[in-house]
C-alpha cells in the first residue's frame, strides 16, 4: 500500500505538507518491514508489551498495545508529529491565534473550559470574563429551571426541555445528556428534536404539555432552515395553547451568537445566552450549546464536565509528545490510515450510556477532517480523514463484526469501556467486560487452522472458522462514566482529530463540505410548490422533482 492516494497522481499537490517530508518515506520502509508481522508473535516476544504501549490519565487508561506496532513506529511517528509542528499549531489554538484561515476566526473551545486562571486572548480581549459570565447565567437559570422557581406562564413549574437545534447544537448536547443520565434532576425530562421531518416535532410534541415546557433554540447562527422551522413549529403549537405572545418570554429561550435574529423570533435578549464565532458548531457542547445539559444534570456537575475536558488540554499542552494521549491516537491512526490504507476507524462503546458517543464522533472527526483540499488551497494526494462509524459495542458483537474480523478491510477500533456500572447489576457488567476482553483478544490473535481443528474438531468448512487476526484496536478503560471522565475522553478525541488535520495539513474547523447541498434546497423549496414542471436541472433532479409535484397535486 502506497502513502500516496490519489489516481492519477496530483503534480499539483502541495510538496511541503509533512506528508510529503523524508520521515515518511522512512515511515513507508519501515511499514514495508512490519506489515507482514504478526501481533501475536509481537506479544510472545515482549512480555512488557501492555507496560510498554498504555498510558493512564487520572481515571482513563489507554491500552494501545494490540496495535501494529513496535517502539521504532511510535518513534517515527512522533518525529512526524514533530516535523508536522503538532507542539506549534498546538500553542496557536491555545493562544487565540487564527488558525481557522478560511474563516479568520480563532478556534476556542478550549478557553470555554480553561479552568485556570489563564487569560486568554483575542484581537487583543481577554475572552475568560465573558466566558464566566455565561457559564454564571447559565448556572443562574438552570437552578430556577431545577429548584422549580422558573415558572410556566400558568404558574406551573417546568417539568421538560426540549433542545431545538442540529448537528453541533444537537449531537453533544444529546450525547452528553445521555451519556450523563444518572447525574440528571429525576423530575426533569430533555428532549431532542433535531430532523426537520415533522414527525419529530410531533412525536416529541404529542407528549409534552405546553404549560410546563421550556424550549432552548440552540442555532450558533439562528438562520438554520431545520432548526428554525421547528422553533416556528413548537412556537405555533404553544401559542395555540397559550394564546398571548408575552407567554413566550417564559416558556422559549435561546443560544446563539445572532442576537438580533434572537429578538426578531419574539424571544427576550435577557433570555439569550451568548457564545463566539470563534467556537465551532461540533466543538460547543462546553458553550451556552450546553444549556440543556446544565440543566440536567446541574451547574457542579457540568463544571466537572469542564474540568475534565481542561485535564486534558493540560495534558495534551505540556506532555510530551511520545506520551501525549491525543497525540498518540492520532499518529496511529495516521499510522493505518496513511500507510495500512485503513478507509475506516470504528468506535465501539461497550457502555450504554455511551451508545451515542460514535454517531457523536461521526461528525466531530468527518467534518473536520473530511477533506481533500489543504489548508493552503491545494489538492492533496494522500488519505485523509478515516470514516468514522460505529454502535454499541456488544450489539455490534451480534450483528457487524463478523466483517471487521473475518471480512477483507483492515478496521482500527477503539472500545470504550466503563469498568464500574452505574448500575446495580454486577454480574451484567462482569459479562460486557468479559465480551469487550474477548473481542480485543480474538482481534489481535485470531485462530490459526491448526488451532482451529484443535478447537472444533476435524470437520468440513475448517477455513471458514479460521480467524486471521492482527486486527489492531484500542482499548479505553473509564473508571466509571462521571462527568470529569466524560469530559477527558472528549478532549482526547478533540485533539485527536486537531492532531490529525496538522499532519495532513487541513483547517480542521470550517466545513464548506455542507454548503453547496443547503445552497440548492433553498433554490428548490420553491420550485416544489410551482405548477409548471421543473426543467432547471439535470434529467434525474427534473424527474424527480416532477414526480414529487404530481403526488403532491394527486394527494
Ligand atoms: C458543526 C457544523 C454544523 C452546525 C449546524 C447547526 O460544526 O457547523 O453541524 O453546528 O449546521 O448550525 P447552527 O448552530 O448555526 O444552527
């Protein structure tokens, strides 16, 4: 497998991105000398490989040792890292520097959870004050919210919240409210609703009761097409309960950096709670996008979250980088990506409340490095950003792994597992951990057929049975999912993917991908509801669209 992977070849391909430096070509010898090397007889040869390739953090453990890998790759891939200038880009975003160049913005999420005393800085503002402030008005109004002193306009109190947002203002709030779920107040109930298909908002609607709803409009913009027409939506339906436009002020609030679009919805700018342009959509769930999640699960709770997700930046910030454990998961999955021609990167959670954390990462890592254009404008011609998928991990035992063990595609995964259960059931939890064991296991060493006729017998169909291994995976053991392990296990894949998107010399923060696709909705929305038929496109798009009009009129 090449390093190289574009056909035909780009010439016009940016010769200086740290792809394209000598350590590669050192990378790609040594790959050539290990990729026939069995992880099995690297375990045998080293009984301290476990010591040798984990790392602990506070309650986090990376296991990376049934990789394939030896200590010559991690050497060179750290010298990747540092001729990429990982340590430099890394104290740029820490130092509000604009490194988001397609938008001229800073990348900041990490001053939101800079629980320091740190200032940080941009255009010459310290940005913490301001951070403070919100993060007090949130607390402020999520106890009201709590305690029951936040009324409904019949004087009822608030007994469910429905976060109206999508993609970064729905996936993190959604997943960390889930994920978070023993810690949420037991008389307060978050609901969702993202899709803009109304049965969403129906299905969501149908159970609530208009007196004692309260509704967040998450939308860094506030002119997100999905999101603001179910704001329009829900607000209709309460206003038809609720009659009177003043009742709105108690029952709908917002998050946004679009004040003025705020207002024009009919919702008090007391009622807004502020964020920067400087945070990206898929980075907020640390910003007022976390509003629900304060709500839920309470302001100390969050702030653990916080801190949490600031032990990492530390960490991340002032290890080096041989032991830096974002650094580590992304070299290697540069590692198989780049050299293995791994296309794809499971992630595989063997903890319920974690069951939303790949869709999670779906987005935070394809968004923001899911491009093929580099941070100079220029066509790259090597692999970047992995598809990232996944599910829970033990029903994935029972449905998709059959590929990733015996299947034709190499497929790094992480599992993620809580070692104590937030529930009560302990022989339950001894049975998931013993399966995630296993996995990893069987992943790494496979079934050779001598074992395998050993094992089942001699019969027919013995190939079939035989499991090649040398499947790689990482293993991530929680003490148990609080909102500071949460929090780290975040921050590690946020920089992760910051780590990655340097390498291959991307702006991991914009996302003109999603553009063009909105773009042309908005110019066919009205061309639905016209008469006449639709000869603008292409043949398929015309078809369809005229298909669309004609079961539209018949029913
Ligand atoms: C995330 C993306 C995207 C964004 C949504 C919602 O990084 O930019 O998922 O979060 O499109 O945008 P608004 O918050 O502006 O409604």
């Amino acid at each position: 497998m090449s390093l190289v992977q574009t056909t035909p070849p780009n010439t016009d391909a940016n010769v200086d991105a740290p792809m394209h430096r000598p350590i590669c070509q050192l990378l790609q010898r040594h790959f050539q000398t290990l990729r026939n090397q069995h992880m099995r007889d690297m375990f045998a040869d080293d009984p301290h490989r476990f010591e040798r390739f984990s790392l602990k953090l506070g309650d986090l453990l990376l296991d990376y040792s049934k990789n394939r890998i030896t200590s010559e790759t991690m050497q060179l891939l750290v010298k990747l890292a540092e001729e990429a200038d990982v340590a430099g880009w890394r104290d740029k975003m820490f130092n509000g520097v604009k490194i988001n160049n397609t938008e001229n913005r800073a990348v900041l999420h990490v001053a939101l959870r800079n629980r320091s005393e740190r200032p940080v800085w941009v255009d010459g503002v310290d940005v913490m004050p301001g951070i403070h402030a919100v993060i007090d008005k949130m607390a402020s109004f999520a106890e009201q919210v709590r305690e029951g002193s936040w009324l409904g306009y019949s004087g009822k109190r608030i007994t469910d919240v429905v976060n109206i947002g999508i993609g970064g203002s729905d996936l993190g709030p959604q997943m960390v409210c889930q994920a978070l779920k023993p810690y949420r107040h037991p008389a307060l109930k978050v609901h969702f609703i993202s899709n803009v298909d109304g049965t969403h908002a129906e299905e969501t609607l149908e159970t609530l009761d208009p007196e004692t709803t309260l509704f967040i409009v998450a939308s860094k913009t506030f002119t997100t097409q999905e999101t603001m027409t179910n704001a329009f939506s829900a607000r209709a339906w309460f206003l038809y309960h609720a009659q009177l436009e003043c009742h709105i002020a108690r029952h709908f609030v917002a998050v946004s950096t679009n004040a003025e679009a705020v207002v024009a919805f009919g919702i008090d700018s007391v009622h807004m709670f502020e964020f920067w342009d400087w945070v990206g959509g898929r980075y907020s769930l640390w910003s007022a996008i976390g509003l629900s999640i304060v709500i839920a699960i309470g302001h100390e709770n969050f702030l653990a979250l916080l801190q949490g997700a600031h032990d990492m930046d530390e960490h991340f910030q002032h290890a080096p980088l041989d032991q830096n454990m974002p650094v580590i998961m992304a070299l290697l999955g540069v590692w198989y990506n780049n050299f293995f021609g791994a296309e794809s990167q499971v992630i595989l959670p063997y903890d319920h409340y974690l069951r939303s954390l790949p869709m999670y990462l779906e987005q935070a890592d394809m968004e923001s490095n899911g491009k093929s254009v580099d941070r100079n404008g220029q066509v790259v011609d090597y692999a970047t950003g992995a598809i990232v998928w996944g599910a829970s991990g033990i029903n994935g035992q029972h449905a998709f792994y059959q590929l990733i063990h015996q299947g034709t595609k190499l497929i790094p995964a992480d599992f993620i597992v809580s070692m104590q259960s937030h529930s009560s059931l302990q022989s339950h939890q001894d049975i998931l951990v013993a399966n995630f064991l296993a996995q990893t296991e069987a992943l790494m060493r496979g079934r050779t057929l001598a074992e395998t006729e050993a094992s089942v017998g001699h019969q027919p169909y013995l190939a079939q049975k035989v499991f090649a291994g040398n499947h790689p995976s990482n293993a991530f053991l929680l003490k148990q999912l609080t909102p500071h392990a949460l929090g780290m296990l975040l921050a590690a894949y946020e920089h992760k993917i910051f780590v990655q998107g340097i390498i291959w010399n991307l702006n991991s923060f914009d996302q003109w991908g999603v553009e063009l696709g909105k773009q042309l909705a908005k110019q066919i929305l009205p061309e639905l509801k016209v008469d006449d038929v639709v000869a603008s496109h292409d043949a398929s798009t015309n078809g369809l669209i005229n298909y669309y009009h004609r079961w539209r009129k018949a029913s």
